[in-house]
C-alpha cells in the first residue's frame, strides 16, 4: 500500500509505525487535530473543565472500527480474543512509574510480574520501569535495597530499572517526577502492590503502537498477600500466567457500567456515566494503579501533581481530567488485568474529603498549566543492573469457554458472551450449564424463542437444580408469565432454601422498592438494568400497571417494538382508557408501521386529554 503524506505535524507520529497510511488513519488523525484544536481554544478562553468535557464528548467509534481493521482484534469488548491475537510492536516504548513508600515487599512481587510479562521477554530494549522512593521511613535504601534483593538472589535477570529518591511529596508528586525522568514515549502508572498478568503491558503497547490521542486504564482484582500464588518470590513467575481474569471482580465493569455506555463511547447527562452511586465521568475510571497514558500528553497537559494533596484519594482523578480535556480519548482496555494485594489501608477521611474538595474546584475551572518539574528535590539515583539473561514468558493462561462467557454476561459485553458460548456448546453440547447460560445471553439479546429451546434442554439435563430454575423464571418475566416465573422462584426456594435466592439478589426486595429500582434505572438509560427491575417487581405483583408501563418504555428503547407494544397492552387491560398509556400504543404502533391504529389510539388519547401535546405532535406527523 501506498504510504500518503501526513497533512500536519501531529500525524508525523505515524511515521515511524508498522502501520501503512490510508485514508481511514489520515481522517482519523485530522479528528484528532481537530479536536485538539477545540479543546485548546476552549481552555483559552478559559471554560472550566467539567464544561471542556461535556463539549468534547468520548466517541472514538473511529477508532474502533481501525483497530479492527488493522489488527484484527477488538479494541475494548474482547479482552480474550484480544490476548490470543498477536501484533507486533515495532515503535511503542513504555516507562512504567511506581511511588513507592515503606512498602519494599509488595514492590518486589510487583517487580517481578513486570519482567515475567511477555511485553518484557519479546522487547527487553523498549522497557523501562522507575521506581520513586517517596521519603520512605523505614530505611534510606529500604526500596533501592528490596531490588537488589531480587538482583542478588538472581530473580530479576533482565529487567531496565532505576530507583529515585525524593523527600516525601505523596503519590502525586512522584508519578510526576517519574513521568519527568522516564526515557520511553508511553507511561504506565502502577502502585507497588500491583501483580501484572503476563500480557498486560503487551495489550496496551498494541493499542498505542495503532492510535495516538489515546489515554487507557485496566481492570483489576483482588488477590492475599499470603496467597501460594505470589508468596514465593521463587515461584512467583511460574504463577503468573495461571493468575484469574476475573473483569467481574472490579466495580468499574460490573453492573453494566461501561456495557451501559459501550464503553464510554456513548455517554448521557452531560457526559457522564450512571454508576451505582451516582454519576461518573470518563476520568473517574482512571484509577492509578492500572492507567497507560502518552508521556507528552502527561508533561504538557496535565497538572502533574498538586501539592495540596494529602493522603489517598484524587490526585489521579485530577491528573487524568486535565489530559482527557486536552482532547484525548478514554479507552477502557479490559485486556490489561492486574491483581491488587489485599493490604490493611489506613485512610484519613478528613484529608480525603479536602482533596475531593480540591479535585472539584480543579473540575470548576480552566485546564492549568503544567507545574515546573524541580530536579533539585532528588535526593539519590540508581541505575539497577541485573544480569541481562534472557527471558522467555509464558502469556496468560486463556480460561475455558463457558468461564469467559459467563464472566462477558456479567458485564453486559453480551455479543462477546454469545460468541464464546457458542463455542462452549460446540465443545459440550450436552453440558447443562452450557445450555443454560447461553440461554441467558440470548435472553439478553432478545432472542428469547431460541433461549426458551436451550432453556427446556438445559431444565430436562439439570433437574431439581435451583439455579436452573431461577434462569427460568427469568426467562418467562421477560416475555410476561408472571405467575410461571413466580412457580420458578417457588421451586428454587423449596430446594435452595430463602437464603439460596438472598445469595443469588432473587426477590430481596419489595415490587415497589424494584419499581422505583427499575424506573430510576429507565431515568439513567439502563434499559437492561431496567428490564431486570421490573421483571422482579412485575414477578411480585403483576397487577402493577405503571411497572408495565416502564417496562414497554425499556423495551421500546432496546427496539423490541413488538414486546414493547405487548407491555403497553397489558397496562391497556390493567387500565382501560388512560391517556399516557393510549398515546404509548399509538407511538409504538407508528414504529410497527401501522398508522391506522396509531390513528385511534391517539385520538382516543387527545378525548381523554385535549392537553395531551405529545399524542397531538405524533398525530400531526401520521396526517403530514
């Protein structure tokens, strides 16, 4: 292919990349110019933030669409597929920045999951990590002496290290002296109790080595201290590769957070994301122990640290709104799974609070200029040489199946689920499980005839079985058999017992309370969420005309007009004759194509309310 000539400086990046130029990365990196070019001129003319923000917006569907092409891999629904795909990294180079503080023991665990990652093992030269001693206490060459440990004891043998001392600023402050001293074009921020799976930071390179105006951040789990997994610093590497990718586990990918607003590419209310509790926006995501960012984005838009800051809590927040409103996307990168070691955290709420103060006012108003990086402060630099022997790694273990599709079900990445279940029932057809939870997929999917047909197979494989049974139950809400689904939950009771339906979130509440649940959900745009609601309240209490109300609403949003259409007859027979419900039908009854229908429906609506303007603009754009 052909190489076109960049039309400006910014796209000179791409010249040194494996990637040929098209038209698709020459259109993609004039948006990105330009929408540099927006944000500038909004932080010149002094617009706060939060505002630069809501006008910029996250689309990067673009994006997405290239990295496909260009990879043959998803950018962000298909962390697996995504592992198993190799690219090759030809001109992406990473700094990876560690703040470190009295806590040499967890850092070495963290250390040598970075030289176990294949990233390290296929490009030693184009890896560095720098670890900040943030004045720790315990000891001036505490953390410089727990990596010669490693160096001693022959268990880092190939890894570019340095350590940096500085007087005690908080994590803030040392990112920024590390991002300031780092070598490489990319960062990656982690916290000394971080365990990396192997594939980590080969996933984001492959993203960085495609896009540029990217800035990313990974999932992460849980795992003890004491853990036989990464106890042994001896056997630690021989682990790692069997460490779980649990995304379920981080509350950023649960509960179809970022399912919700396909990974936020597709955000409400003023660019924001509904959460459980409350509204988020992109750079609420970008927590510091897993985040990849572009260093020059780091030196030249963002605050770096503020020296208000006290304690734990915000200084990434802050640091990653003041990037994201320069104009750089926010990427979630599933595929980069770390493993944070569970540790007592002593927090102080009132030094937290002051700096949920701070972050706020930085949201309120212009993006500052970068502070000025004082070389001064640094007390002690020290090149670590290990033995430069090479490295082979063994990339993460990929989990079967069934394992990864239930995990996509859960957070709401369901074509990625379905794809993996289909593969799980070509392997074992007759496993139960199997039919049972591509079942649930499909039901997500709206394609619930062929779930109620695994369903029945899956009922007839696993009899008695109470999770079986509340799989059904779902099922039959979804399409409106209240009182069959009720009968499931009675016979996932009798076998599993009150507490079995408790563990599992079935029936915890009253119809009202999943009403208000599923209304509230319908109000942020969860239409899923919302659906699931109102099935338990309509399960509950069928009789309530208002639940299935919203329900049709939910269903009209995900354009399931027909089921949509079926709800807003129900509340038609629970309710004869109500305006608001009249004027649904008819609305539904346009998108379905039938305009006679909707003609009655509508003015029957306008006879019972002649102020009812919303049936009396749908009824005007039948007669046009």
């Amino acid at each position: 292919m052909e190489r076109l000539n960049p039309s400006d400086e910014f796209n000179k990046n791409f010249l040194e990349s494996s990637i040929e130029y098209d038209s698709d990365s020459i259109e993609i990196q004039q948006d990105n110019l330009e929408r540099r070019k927006i944000a500038e001129q909004l932080a010149n003319n002094n617009i706060e933030v939060n505002k630069i923000l809501e006008t910029l917006g996250n689309n990067y569907e673009k994006m997405e669409k290239y990295y496909r092409k260009i990879t043959g891999s998803e950018l962000t629904s298909d962390p697996y597929g995504s592992i198993e795909k190799d690219f090759p990294i030809k001109k992406t180079t990473i700094s990876i920045v560690i703040p470190a503080y009295n806590n040499g023991e967890r850092l070495q665990k963290c250390l040598l999951s970075i030289e176990g990652s294949t990233f390290n093992a296929k490009c030693n030269d184009k890896l560095e990590v720098i670890v900040v001693d943030d004045g720790s206490t315990n000891g001036e060459n505490h953390i410089s002496g727990s990596v010669q440990e490693l160096i001693d004891n022959n268990l880092l043998k190939n890894l570019n290290i340095k350590v940096v001392r500085q007087p005690n600023g908080g994590a803030g402050k040392a990112r920024f002296t590390g991002v300031n001293l780092a070598q490489n074009e990319y960062i990656i921020f982690h916290d000394p109790d971080i365990v990396e799976n192997p594939n980590l930071i080969e996933e984001y390179a492959k993203r960085f080595e495609v896009l540029d105006n990217i800035a990313m951040f990974g999932p992460r789990g849980h795992i003890e201290q004491n853990d036989p997994k990464i106890r042994d610093n001896n056997e630690i590497k021989n682990y790692l590769p069997r460490l779980p990718i649990d995304i379920q586990e981080d509350g950023r990918w649960t509960n179809d957070h970022l399912s919700d607003c396909d990974n936020l590419k597709k955000l409400t209310d003023n660019q924001n994301v509904w959460v459980d509790h409350g509204k988020w926006n992109p750079y609420s995501f970008f927590w510091g122990l897993n985040v990849a960012m572009k260093k020059k984005d780091l030196l030249k838009h963002a605050v770096g640290y503020d020296p208000r800051i006290k304690g734990w809590g915000a200084e990434d927040d802050i640091t990653a709104s003041q990037v994201l409103s320069s104009g750089v996307y926010a990427i979630p990168c599933p595929s980069a799974f770390c493993h944070h070691i569970k540790h007592p955290i002593n927090i102080n709420e009132e030094k937290r609070q002051e700096n949920v103060r701070i972050l706020q006012n930085t949201l309120n108003s212009p993006p500052k200029k970068p502070l000025e990086f004082n070389r001064n402060e640094i007390i002690e630099k020290i090149n670590m040489k290990s033995k430069k022997q090479n490295l082979v790694s063994q990339p993460t273990t990929i989990p079967d199946y069934s394992k990864i599709a239930a995990q996509m079900l859960k957070t709401g990445f369901y074509e990625t689920a379905d794809k993996y279940s289909e593969m799980a029932l070509k392997e074992n057809p007759n496993s139960g499980w199997n039919l049972s939870d591509r079942a649930m997929i499909l039901l997500e999917q709206n394609k619930t005839n062929e779930a109620f047909q695994l369903q029945e197979k899956a009922e007839n494989l696993l009899t008695n079985n109470p999770y079986i049974f509340i799989n059904s139950a779902k099922l039959h809400a979804r399409v409106g058999n209240y009182e069959k689904a009720y009968k499931y939950y009675e016979n996932a009771i009798s076998i599993g017992g009150v507490d079995f339906l408790k563990e599992n979130n079935i029936l915890i509440k009253s119809a009202q309370e999943y009403k208000n649940e599923g209304t509230k959900y319908l109000k942020e745009k969860k239409f899923r969420k919302a659906l699931n609601a109102l099935d338990m309240c309509l399960t509950l209490n069928p009789n309530m005309m208002w639940a299935e109300y919203d329900k049709a609403h939910a269903l009209m949003e995900l354009n399931l007009t027909e089921k949509a259409y079926g709800s807003a007859e129900k509340c038609n027979q629970l309710k004869k004759d109500d305006t608001w419900v009249l004027t649904l039908m008819g609305k539904l009854s346009i998108k379905l194509n039938n305009s006679n229908r909707a003609k009655k429906e509508l003015n029957r609506a306008l006879e019972l309310c002649p102020s009812n303007q919303e049936a009396k603009e749908l009824l005007e754009n039948i007669n046009l």
